[in-house]
C-alpha cells in the first residue's frame, strides 16, 4: 500500500515510525512531514491546507490510503473534498469528513450532541455579541470559577478559566465582540466547571464499530504541579492508573458507545479517530472535549503500547470492517517528557543547535519543532521533541525518559520535572 500521512509534528513522527513499520505499507509520504518522519518515509513539501494539491498529489502518486494527523484539514473538509472527485474516492480516507469533525470544530455544536445523545457533559450555555448581557447574566447564575470557550478551533487555547465574574464577563466580550480568537470566538460557550480527575480516552471507529485504543493523561499547562498557561501538551502517560476496568466499562457504556450510536442517529459519517477529554468526578466520567485525531503528545504514548498492524486496523476502519480487527495493546507503561523552547508557549526564539540526540539510549525520540540547517538540527518550533520510554515498572520507564531529557540539549531548553508524579499513588 501507498500512503500519505499528513502533518508534520511529533504525533506524526509517532504515526510515521509505526505505520513504516507494518509490511502492509510499501511506501510512505509525510506532508509536510519532519527530520524525524524523514527516517521513515519520504517527506513531500505540501501545503496541508491546499486540497487540490494534496489531491493531485493522491493521484498522480498512485496514493492507496490517506492518513490525516491534525484537526484543521479535516474541519476544512479535506475529507470531502476525496469523497466528492470521482478520482480520489477510492483512496482510502483516515479521517471524517466536515460533518463529523464538527465534533472537535465546534464546540457549541459538541455540546448540542452530547445533550441530544444524553451523553454526560457540564452544563452550559452559549451566546453570540448580541446575547451579551444574557451571557452576563448566566456568569451571575453560577458560582466560580468560569469556563468560557470559543466556539471555533484556537489551537489549543480557546478555552480561558476565570476566577471572578468580572474577569469572566470581560473574557466574554473580548471573545464576543472584540475577536479575540477571530471568527472563532464569534459564538462562546459557558459551561459549568468539573472538578475532578483528567483523563484521554481514544477509539478508532468505521462509524459502525469502534476499538478502545490506549488511554491517557496528558499534562497541558507550562508549569510544574499544572500551573500557568496551557501548552499543546508537556508530557503524556499512558495508561491512565486511576482508571480500572469498573470506570473504563462506565467510560464505554455511557460515552463511546452514545457517541458512536448518536454520530450514526444523525447520518453522520465517521471514520477515524476520536480523542474523549474527559472529567472523571469521583467516579463518573464527563465528556470536556472530543477531538476527532489522535492527541499530540498523547499519541506518543497511545502508540508504542499498540501491538498490532496500526496499517491494518486503518485500512479496516477505512474500508468499514473494523469488527474484525483485534486491537492487541502492551501491558507497559509509556511515559512521555516533552522538551520545548524556553518561553513558548508565548514568544521563544528557533535556530539553536540540538546536541545529545545520538547519546539518547532506551527511549523513542519524536520529533516535533525541529529542522535541518545545513548538517546541523536545530529548533523550528515551540515543542521541539518529545522523549518517550516504556517498560513494565512505572519508575523505571519515567527515569529512562528524564535520564535522556537531562541528554537532549539547547539554549533555552525546558521541560516539566513532574510528568507523571501525580500518578505515584496510583501504582
Ligand atoms: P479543552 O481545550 O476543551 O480541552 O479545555 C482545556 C482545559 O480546560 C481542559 O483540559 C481542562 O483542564 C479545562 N476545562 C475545560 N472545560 C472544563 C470544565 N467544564 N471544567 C473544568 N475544567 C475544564
Ligand atoms: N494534547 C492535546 C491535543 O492534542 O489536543
């Protein structure tokens, strides 16, 4: 088989080294790709936002199978764009289609499905600049602190917790009718907030079955003991230890299966990824976010702990026969550290020299905001690699994974110590 994996960060170096992996794929191409997808595929210089060309490129590459890493190309409709051209829909597509992305594009059209379809979520409302003294008047009628959402995709930061009403209300405005996040922003959801245990659950559905994936805990804010601002994600552990069979079944029951069976009630097509963000609250699971892809970093953890053809199960879900595909996972721990430049997520400066990568030892090294410059590897962005180890003791495989991030080096590198440690009484 033919692939194209589209993307270029750290998740897609994940995807890229097991999908080159399978004797299923003969050839891979990664658009935009990385240095680290380089060493298992080809990289193509596409624009991922550019449909026609990825399409053309499909065609004129003899392309089997489309695999798609990030949210925006599928809330953009590169999936319909396959699915309309008589050329393109028989490739094989990984990835829904606009309507189903919706679940990750909007987040007042998420909360709407999940109210329809009963599935377990805050309650919330949502508003637009002429509703503004309503919104107003919601933020009075709960106590705090305030989740207030932008509707649209904001690259991870849509989403800002207040402590007072007032800072609450002028986060709404700004969203509302000052465009803090453009067109994004132009419709804001108020929800309740959840407090309680965070956690990731992952499937792979063909819109008719679907297959529990690994589970995991990501750690999104900058700092130590999750302090300061959210990031696209510091660390990520897979599995999740609070999470045991008796939660895992409630999780199914009461989310997985709902969504499945609402996306298909609604004709709704899905094939693909969904990413649960979910709110465990003493012991029942609330839905925070669906995304509609694996998570970056998660899939750095999700991933090494599958032990089956991930080519195989895509092309069973692609080709609606997911049923049949056994998902076979290890039982070990994946613990994953994610090394970024010093001041992202705000401004930081690229260019700088990468050294230690060939004393690494014992770990996956994914690559993520990293490019080459004549010989030389150096910093292309905010995440810069994720280090990931995996192993049957929990403290074996987090100290493999610091061990090589103390290695990893350049001007101005951070990471978070504490990857993990909250998870210490867990085991
Ligand atoms: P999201 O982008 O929707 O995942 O939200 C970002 C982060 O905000 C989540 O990972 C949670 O930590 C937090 N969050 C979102 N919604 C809620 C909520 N209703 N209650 C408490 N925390 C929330
Ligand atoms: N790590 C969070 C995400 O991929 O959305």
């Amino acid at each position: 088989m033919r692939i194209l994996l589209i993307g270029g960060g750290g998740r897609e170096h994940a995807l890229a080294w097991k999908m080159a992996e399978s004797p299923l794929c003969d050839k891979l191409f990664i658009a935009p790709g990385n240095p680290g997808t380089a060493l298992h595929g080809e990289n193509v210089p596409l624009d991922i936002h550019d449909k026609a060309s990825i399409g053309d490129f499909a065609l004129s590459n003899d392309i089997n199978m489309v695999v798609v890493g990030p949210e925006v190309p599928l809330v953009q409709g590169l999936g319909d764009h396959f699915a309309a051209d008589s050329k393109l829909r028989d490739i094989l597509f990984v990835g829904p289609q606009a309507a189903g992305a919706r679940l990750e594009g909007s987040k007042a059209f998420a909360k709407a499905f999940m109210k329809q379809h009963h599935i377990p979520t805050a309650g919330y409302q949502t508003f637009t600049c002429e509703s503004l003294q309503e919104a107003y008047r919601f933020v009075e009628s709960l106590s705090p602190p305030y989740v207030i959402k932008a509707d649209g995709l904001a690259a991870g930061k849509g989403v800002i917790i207040c402590s007072t009403p007032e800072e609450a209300k002028d986060t709404i405005e700004e969203m509302l009718c000052n465009n803090r996040f453009g067109d994004a922003s132009k419709t804001v959801v108020i929800e309740e907030f959840l407090e309680g245990r965070e956690m990731s659950v992952f499937v792979i559905t063909d819109g008719n079955s679907w297959k529990l994936l690994p589970a995991a805990k990501d750690y999104k804010r900058i700092g130590e003991k999750d302090t300061g601002a959210n990031t696209g994600g510091m660390g990520a552990v897979s599995p999740v230890p609070f999470a045991g069979p008796q939660l895992m079944k409630r999780i199914e029951q009461r989310i997985i299966q709902p969504t499945i069976s609402g996306l298909k009630a609604e004709n709704i097509p899905f094939t693909g990824f969904i990413f649960f963000g979910l709110m465990v609250v003493e012991d029942d699971p609330y839905v925070i976010e669906y995304n509609v892809r694996l998570g970056d970093p998660e899939a750095e953890v999700v991933l090494p702990r599958i032990s089956s053809d991930i080519v195989a199960m895509m092309e069973a879900a692609a080709c609606g026969r997911l049923q049949d595909y056994n998902v076979r996972i290890i039982n070990d721990y994946a613990i994953c550290v994610v090394i970024t430049s010093g001041g992202y997520p705000d401004e930081f400066e690229k260019g700088f020299t990468v050294t230690g990568l060939d004393q690494v030892s014992g770990s996956h090294l994914f690559f993520a905001g990293l490019k080459h410059d004549d010989n030389r590897l150096v910093t292309g962005g905010g995440r810069v690699i994720a280090i990931t180890s995996t192993g049957a003791d929990f403290h074996q495989a987090r100290e493999k994974t610091y061990k090589n991030a103390r290695i990893v080096d350049f001007k101005g590198k951070y990471y978070r110590r504490d990857i993990g440690k909250d998870l210490i009484p867990y085991i």
